[in-house]
C-alpha cells in the first residue's frame, strides 16, 4: 500500500466518524447550515471561560467603560474580517 492510499484511507476513515469538512473544497448546497444555527454558534463563541477571563484583565487594567469600548472595537473587527473570508469563500464557489 502506497503513502498516499494509506493517508486517503485515515482521512476516509476519519470523516465517516466525524463527517466530512470540506477544508479543501467548497460545501456543498446539501450540507451547509442555515443562518440562524450558524448566528447561534457565532453568539454562543464568546461564552466560554476564556473569554471570561480576558475581559475581566481587560477591566482590571483599563476601567469598564474603556474596556467595553476595546471589546466593542475588536469584535467589529474580527467580524470584518470574518465577513470578509466568508464573502471572498462565496465569490469562489
């Protein structure tokens, strides 16, 4: 058995358990989500403990109000950016 077979056969195997994920090539119609499940994943992100703990350094050191105004600015950006790699995604389709 070849490298290559070996390593198409670990990543067919993988994908019959975890579903495949289309990293190399676009989603197919049939297998995207809708908007609202990926809205809630995307409200959901920011509720783990991490996020918890970067914010309460953030106000420690800046004050809450300019903290929130940090948080607020770098969301929008991420959300900019991640819009941006969504749209450019969809244009290659």
């Amino acid at each position: 058995m070849s490298t290559t077979t070996a390593v198409e056969t670990e990543v067919e195997q993988i994908d019959h358990v975890l579903g495949e994920e289309f990293e190399h090539k676009p989603v197919p119609p049939s297998a995207r989500r809708s908007l609202f499940s990926v809205t809630m994943v995307w409200i959901g992100f920011p509720m783990i403990i991490t996020g918890a703990m970067t914010g309460s350094v953030l106000v420690l050191g800046m004050g809450f109000q300019r903290a929130l105004i940090a948080m607020i600015i770098g969301n929008l950006i991420m959300f900019a950016y991640v819009g941006a790699l969504g749209a450019l995604a969809r244009k290659r389709e």
